[in-house]
C-alpha cells in the first residue's frame, strides 16, 4: 500500500494514496476552509495563467520554488514573493508582507488576481 506524506509545521500525516481518489480535496482550517486542486500538469496551468495576465506577480512557498523554479522562468525574479508556508507568515505579519509586495508593484483595483 503506498502512503502519502504529508507535513504541517513539525507534523507529519500519512494517509493511504488510494484515499485521494479525486483531483480535489477540502481542508478544513482553523481560519476558514479551502480547497487544495491537485493538478498533472503545472507546467500548463502556469503557462494558461501567464498568457491570461496583463502583470504577472507570483506569491509562492520557498520550498515549492526551490523544486519548481524553473517553471517560473518568464516571471521577473523582481515580480515573485518567495514565502514561508509557517502559522506566522498566514498572521499580520505575512499579511503585510503580500500588500507590501502588492502596493510596491503598482497593482490596482482594476488588476486581476488569480490562484493557480
């Protein structure tokens, strides 16, 4: 049987792969749920994303772009915010980090936001 790892902070959760039978999930948060999509192919959502944008700003976990980056190469390195998935970046502090990043770019009111 294979197992999935999955680790939050310093815990680790391993849950049978057969489980995730769907291309989604719901996590339930202390904040409010969200919906995690797995998808087969990054290459081709990011590549839809960026033919769809007129400002292309990335805010994504350092550890994720330390195994991807290199799919994020038509994205100005100025124009990505490398962040920490940790309890304290979701707080204030992370808040202000992602509307500093924002505010300094020039995004506007008439910008779209999208997630991939």
């Amino acid at each position: 049987m294979k197992t999935l790892t999955f680790k939050i902070q310093d815990r680790e959760f391993l849950i049978p792969a057969e489980s995730l039978t769907e291309s989604s999930f719901e996590v339930q948060s202390f904040l409010r749920p969200y919906k995690v999509t797995i998808q087969e192919r990054i290459d081709a959502v990011l590549e839809t994303l960026l033919k769809e944008s007129r400002k292309t700003l990335l805010l994504i976990d350092k550890k994720v772009h330390a195994h991807y980056g290199h799919l994020f190469s038509a994205i100005s390195p100025d124009d990505v915010l490398l962040a920490e998935a940790t309890e304290e970046f979701k707080g204030g502090q992370g808040a202000l980090q992602v509307l500093d990043f924002l505010v300094e770019r020039e995004l506007s009111k008439g910008d779209t936001c999208k997630q991939g």
